[in-house]
C-alpha cells in the first residue's frame, strides 16, 4: 500500500518521472554493468540488452506499476507481478539482489532528474521502489518454497536423450535429470531456463517451453535459432550454441519449471492460439488436455510462414485428433495447402464456443491481433491469457 503523502508525490510528478524513464534506464544498466559485469555475462540476456528489449521492458514495468499505485493505492498489480516473479524465479534471483539495483537505479535517477529531484520526490519514489522490490522478492520465495528448493538454488544438470530437427531453424531437445531422479512435476504451458557455456566464457540462460505433458518420463524443449539479421538485432547466441553444439549424450544445466501461463483444469471450451515458435507452450496444453480426456470443445489455432516452418506441424494435428471435440485451423503465409488458411489468422469463421478460455503466444502483433478478435467474439477479457517470449513489452504498456 502506497502512503498517501507519497501518492500524492507520484501522482504529481509520473509524468516527468515516466518521461525519462527511457533515460533513466538506459543510465542504470551502464551504471549497473560497470559495477557489475558478471551480470551482464552470467544473467542478463546480452542479445536483448544489445537491442534495447531489456530496457524497454523495465521502464515499463516501473511505469505501470507506479501508475497503478496512484490508481488503486490499496491494491496491487498481482498480474506483472506475477508474471516477473516466475520469470526472475527461472533464472535463480534472490532477494540480496535488489538493494543493488535500488543504488544503481536510484543513481540514475539522481542524474538524469537533477534539481528536480528534492528530498519528497525521492522519498515517494523510493517508496514505490520497494513496495515493488518487496512484493516481488516474497513471490520469489514462495515459489522457491513450492519447490522445496532453498531461494536461488533452482538448477540441475539434465542428459540430453534425443534430437529432433522439426524444421531448419527448430529442433527437439529430448531430456531427463542427470542423477536419475524423477523430474520435477510442471504445469501444462510452464517453461524452464537453461543455462549454456559461450566460448568467451559467459553462462547465457535462455527460457524455453516444456512441449510434453506434466505426466511424460522425458521432457522436451523445442528451440528455434534465432537470426538476428531477420528480427532486427543480434543472433541469438543461446538458440545457435545448442543447435550447433549439443547433442544425445551432452548435458545441459536446466532450472526448475516456471511460468504463470498454465493451462487451467476445467469443463470449459479451450482455445489454443500460436503463431511461429508459440506453439510450444500450447503442445503442452494440447498433449495433456488429450492425456485427461477433455469433452469440452478445444479449438487449435496457428499461424506460420509455410507448413515448413511449422514447428511439431504433425504433432500439433495428432493431438487434436485424439481429442472428442477438437479441430485444428492453421493458416500460413506462404504455400498453404489444402484445407489451410492463406494469410494471417483470421477468425471470422472460426466458431467460438460461449465460456471459451483462451490462451495466445507469439509475437506481439499476432496476440494483438487474436485477442481484439476474441473479444469481437464475445470472449471475456479475463478469460484471454498470454505468454510472451523474451521481455514482456506489452504487459509493460498495459
């Protein structure tokens, strides 16, 4: 709960504050990495930091979070909340951690802000700061405790099993514990981190959906290379190390199961949207909605390039098979065969069953996309989760 002499402070002065978050962000992570360059080589994504995403993601954050506070002083926005903690949860963060962005952020504050930052200012913003820091370190904990696992200590060594290339850019990593313990038990749409050695001696973690079901004796992940002269920044130096390097036999150092975009067990209808690489998460769901017999109806949507593209096309179609109710619509933009959609989703003719639940994942644009359509069909907004790959600008801007 924000105090109300500082909400009245952050009321008056977020638009100034939310105008130089650009600046002030870009200041702590210089700020931050000068100090600190292991986190910047062993935590933070170096690909997205090069493009800006990182950036991008927390000036949002801070923003929304500030906004919502002056909105709604007794509540808080248990979503993004949520949402960072099951990320910051995949990657081992702990609560010793945010004193030291507290001194580099509130550095770059100082900075960029000048004079106008009195004594009051900073006090409220302070004041936000650890509202937010606090509520996030207690998510953590709980979801190191729902684990059993002591806070940060989140990582294992895996045997990779198997390889699959799906397509030329997307292969399966086939997985189970190094020490023959059971795997830890997930929930359909969770995903994991793992954590790889680069030959200048970074440890770079990327997170990648578990595709199989709760219930498989092995996991997998599917990962797709990322070609930074196509998507406008930097290869992906995770996605390219473990196509070119890593094979059955090989080990790979895997935390433990995260996310907050799970398929939730109900009678309702279902509906799995993806576009590209997003169809991960939604195997998952698919293959454990046919795993417990689901009877409600369960439409599955995709889009791609071309069916070439399509990461576990056949998968995708032979789970929707073994469901009672099920059908499956995938559009592409090139070469689409018979039966396909030409172009991008489009669900004007797609029926959509009352009391549906919705789960998207793909770039921005197409969930944009989908969920304005979902909506013009009827399905309530609360019933509309998403999972977004990489820092979550939207959420940030919501």
């Amino acid at each position: 709960m924000l105090s109300e002499k500082s909400t009245a402070t952050v009321r008056a002065t977020l638009p100034a504050v939310g105008a130089a978050i650009g600046d002030i962000t870009e200041l702590f992570y210089t700020k931050l990495f000068a100090a600190h360059p292991d986190l910047l080589r062993d935590l933070f994504n170096r690909g997205n930091q090069a493009a800006g995403l990182q950036k991008q993601a927390l000036a949002g954050s801070i923003a929304a979070f500030a906004t919502h506070l002056v909105a709604h002083p007794d509540q808080r926005p248990d979503v993004m909340l949520n949402r960072i903690a099951h990320k910051h949860a995949s990657l081992g963060v702990t609560r010793a951690q945010y004193p030291v962005v507290h001194e580099h952020l509130f550095a770059a504050i100082t900075e960029v802000l000048g004079d106008a930052l009195t004594p009051e200012v900073a006090e409220a913003w302070d004041e936000v700061y650890w509202l937010m820091a606090n509520a996030l370190a207690a998510l953590e904990e709980r979801l190191y405790a729902a684990r059993q696992v002591a806070a940060g200590d989140v990582w294992r060594e895996w045997t990779v099993t198997g390889r699959t290339e799906e397509t030329a850019d997307c292969a399966t990593f086939r997985i189970v514990p190094a020490d023959g313990a059971p795997a830890p038990a997930h929930l359909p749409g969770q995903y994991v981190s793992v954590q790889v050695e680069l030959p200048d001696g970074a440890r770079q973690i990327r997170q990648y959906s578990l595709t199989t079901a709760p219930g498989a004796p092995t996991r997998a992940i599917t990962v797709k290379r990322v070609h930074g002269r196509t998507g406008g920044g930097p290869d992906g130096e995770v996605s390219n190390h473990l196509h070119a390097r890593v094979r059955a036999g090989d080990s790979l150092r895997v935390s433990a199961p995260y996310g907050d975009l799970v398929l939730h067990d109900s009678a309702a209808p279902v509906l799995l949207a993806s576009a590209g690489i997003g169809c991960t998460p939604m195997l998952s769901m698919l293959e454990h909605l046919a795993d417990t017999g689901h009877a409600a109806p369960v439409t599955v949507l995709h889009a791609d390039r071309s069916p070439a593209d399509h990461p576990l096309r056949d998968d995708h179609r032979a789970l929707t098979h073994k469901l009672a109710d099920a059908s499956a619509r995938f559009w592409y933009e090139e070469s689409a065969g018979p039966g396909d959609g030409q172009g991008r989703l489009d669900l004007r003719d797609v029926p959509v069953a009352p009391g549906t639940r919705a789960y998207l994942c793909g770039p921005l644009p197409f969930m944009r996309s989908a969920r304005e359509q979902l909506l013009a069909k009827g399905v309530a907004a609360a019933d509309i989760h998403y999972e977004v790959f990489g820092p979550d600008l939207w959420l940030a801007s919501a």
